[in-house]
C-alpha cells in the first residue's frame, strides 16, 4: 500500500499483518482524489477520519495539502499503527483519536470540509451514518461527506445524497447539504 500524490507521493504504507481491515485499495483511494481533486481544491482542509484504518485515506489528505486530519479508530492494533505512521510522516495536522465512531459522531464538537467514512463490511449501523453526520452538526455547509460501502448498502435516500461512484466491490457515496453535483 503507498500513498498515490502529494509530497508523501510513493511513501509505502505497511500495517500490522494481523489487522482485521479491509484497508481501501489503491485502485479505488486514486479514484475517489482523482474525483475530489476535480471538484474542490484539498489545500487547507479540515478533514473527519472515521474508521480510518491504516490510515492510508488521512495520509493522502495529508499528502495533497489538508490542513487538519482527526484520524477516529477504535482498534488497538490499528491505533498503534496511526501513531507510528504519524510519527513517521511526522505532520503537524494530523491527529489521532482512539474512539468508537458511534460515541465520537455523538460527542464531538468542530466542523469539517470532507469526512470520509469506511466502516468495516457489514458493520450494523453503517446506514445511518449520514443522519448522525447530520445531526451532529460536524459538516461545514459546503463541506462533503464520503461513504464507502458494498454495493448492497443503498444510502440513496437520505436527503443530503448527491451522487455514487463504483469502483470494483465497492461505492463511494458523496452526501453534502449544499445543493451541487
């Protein structure tokens, strides 16, 4: 795993081996920047991390130019693995919260551009991510919120759905409540 572009370009991304993650391709993460780098400019993003895994999605924000990452992981092992490759990358925008997502989304206060979610295949409550979101009051009014899930999730229906993208076995869903493509 690497990250794909920005000044962390090609840095190897190697997690623990006995993770239980379904980490986001490369195929797949270099589709969804090559989609939000046509639609908003990256640089100086506040940007919501949740279930953030290997922490190669908080990395490639990073990389293009965010400003600030809170990366939320909840798995010891993983967490451990953030921290190291913080240590590593050694940005002073990014920060690490071990939490369970469902109890942060419910706590936490502050406002973010982009939140990207990739919550484990199958995770009950995945459906309602947008609505906690929402009620949350996380999302800036021009900001996005991405989903990644199995196609056998529909989202469609929530009010803030604006579009979806496929890539393999796997959909980004794009919510935002701006009224824009």
């Amino acid at each position: 795993m690497r990250i794909i572009g920005g000044r962390y370009r090609n840095r190897r991304i190697d997690p623990p081996k006995d993770i239980d993650a379904r980490p986001t391709t490369d195929f797949a993460r270099e589709g969804l920047f090559n989609i939000l780098h046509h639609s908003l400019p990256l640089e100086g993003l506040a940007v919501l991390d949740l279930f953030a895994g290997t922490g190669a999605v908080s990395a490639e924000f990073l990389s293009r130019g965010a400003e600030k990452v809170v990366s939320v992981e909840m798995d010891r092992l993983l967490n451990s693995h953030l921290l190291r490759l913080a240590r590593d990358l050694d940005d002073p925008g990014w920060r690490i919260v071990k939490a369970d997502v469902f109890q942060f989304l419910r706590g936490h206060q502050g406002t973010y551009d982009i939140i990207f979610a990739d919550p484990p295949f199958r995770l009950p409550g995945t459906e309602e991510l947008p609505t906690l979101v929402r009620e949350a009051g996380l999302l800036s009014s021009d900001g996005t919120l991405i989903v990644e899930h199995p196609k056998d999730i529909d989202l469609h229906t929530d009010p803030w759905f604006r579009r979806q993208r496929d890539y393999g076995t796997v959909q980004f869903s794009f919510f935002s409540p701006a009224d824009r493509p």
